[in-house]
C-alpha cells in the first residue's frame, strides 16, 4: 500500500515536473494506471491512494477483476487488442475504449452500448509509425473513421491513442507524439475532441512536452510484469 502510494506521488511529481518545464498546466495531463497483470488488491490500494482513472488490456482479465472491485468508483479504459466477439463485453462494462481502428468495432460498440449507461468514450488508435505488426488506424483513414465514430449514437469520439515506434536500443521515437499532436490540432478544426492520448511509463516527459493529455502508466506504478 505505502509503496503504491509513494509511487503514485513520483509519478505524479514527473508529471508536474514535466508539464511546468512544458509551460504547461500539471491539471492537462490525466492519468490512467495500466493494470494488466496486476491483482485486485493493488489495484484497490491505489484507488485508496487517489487514482481513479484505470486501464486493461484483456477482457477476462478485466472483468474479473471490475466484480472484485465493483464497490469502488473506477473508471475503467480499455487500451488493448479488441475482437469483435468480445465488443459487447467492453461496451457493458468499460468506460472508454481507446484502442479502436476499425470501423466494424466501432459500429458494434455504438449499437451494444447499453442505453442506460452514457456514451462509451472513444479514442482511436493511430498507427503513427505506420509499424506492419502494430495495430492502429493508418494516418490517412483516421478523419474518415473519426468522422463516422462522431455521429454513431452510442460512442462519444474523445480523442486519438498512440503508441510510437521504439529503437532497438528502446528509445522511443520523440517526433512521432509530435505528428500525433499535429494530427489531433487538425482533427479538432472539424470536431470537438479532448484527448491525446500517447506517453507511458519510460516517455511520459516527451509526450507532455510535445502536448499529451493522457498518460498511460503502468510499470512505473504496479512494477514489472512477467
Ligand atoms: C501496457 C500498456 C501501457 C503501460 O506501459 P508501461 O510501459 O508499463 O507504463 C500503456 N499503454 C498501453 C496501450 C499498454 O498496452
């Protein structure tokens, strides 16, 4: 518990740092813990500690673990590879999903999002690097997809996601948040949109230098995974 505590404040303090060297307000960069792997119980603490913004990348995994912790507020991301036998799971149960790139997914989750429950918040994933093995929209189709995800009745279009190529030596590539951030400039002359989200444990500093709004954090507060 101490522990997860003390590493949220680090992270949150990297954030502050990170946003005042940008000339940016600490209060523009959201953060999402990245629980994948982790049990519960952590996941509790940190709620405990403050953190209420969660994110999963497995269906199962995460549903399991939403009836463990169903008498917290959490509010739960999907940021994982989505098919589409499991969009009715993450329609009824999440809060945004931020890893969609097709416009069948995202035809399915408007129309099994439940209409008690508000519009899912939807980021699209963009593959910025235009990387073959990663999934996301190519830069060209993302103002199609996003224009569709905008008038679907069940979806709420929030945004873009993005995950950078990386090195061999695992630096991340800097001027990819930048074209995402340019990308996202441009998208939002045609539409509302709040979120950018791009920047995790080992390059939230760049991301909120080149103008992030969300940072997905998960070693950096859980610890390693397997
Ligand atoms: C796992 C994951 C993260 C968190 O990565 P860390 O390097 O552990 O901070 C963020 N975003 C997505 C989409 C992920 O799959």
């Amino acid at each position: 518990m101490n522990d997860l505590k003390a590493k949220l404040n680090d992270v949150r303090t990297r954030i502050s740092v990170a946003s005042q060297k940008a000339g940016r307000n600490p209060d523009s960069v959201s953060l999402v813990a990245v629980s994948k792997q982790h049990d519960a119980n952590s996941i509790r603490s940190l709620f405990i500690a403050g953190q209420k913004h969660f994110g999963e990348n497995y269906v199962q995994e995460a549903l399991k673990k939403q009836q463990q912790l169903a008498d917290l507020g959490i509010v739960w991301h999907f940021i994982g590879p989505l098919q589409s036998n499991k969009t009715r799971e993450v329609a009824e149960h999440f809060d945004w999903v931020q890893s969609v790139d097709k416009e069948k997914t995202l035809l399915r989750l408007s129309s099994q999002r439940p209409e008690k429950l508000p519009p899912l918040n939807i980021c699209l994933q963009v593959n910025i690097d235009d990387e073959p093995q990663k999934s996301g929209v190519p830069v060209d189709a993302v103002h199609d997809l996003a224009r569709l995800a905008n008038e679907l009745p069940g979806l709420k279009l929030r945004g873009l996601m993005a995950i950078p190529s990386v090195s061999a030596e695992g630096q991340t590539d800097i001027d990819s948040f930048y074209r995402m951030k340019q990308l996202f400039e441009l998208l939002r002359q045609d539409m509302e949109l709040d979120t950018l989200s791009m920047g995790m444990s080992a390059d939230l500093e760049p991301a909120i230098a080149a103008g992030t709004t969300m940072v997905r954090i998960g070693t950096d507060l859980f610890g390693a995974r397997n």
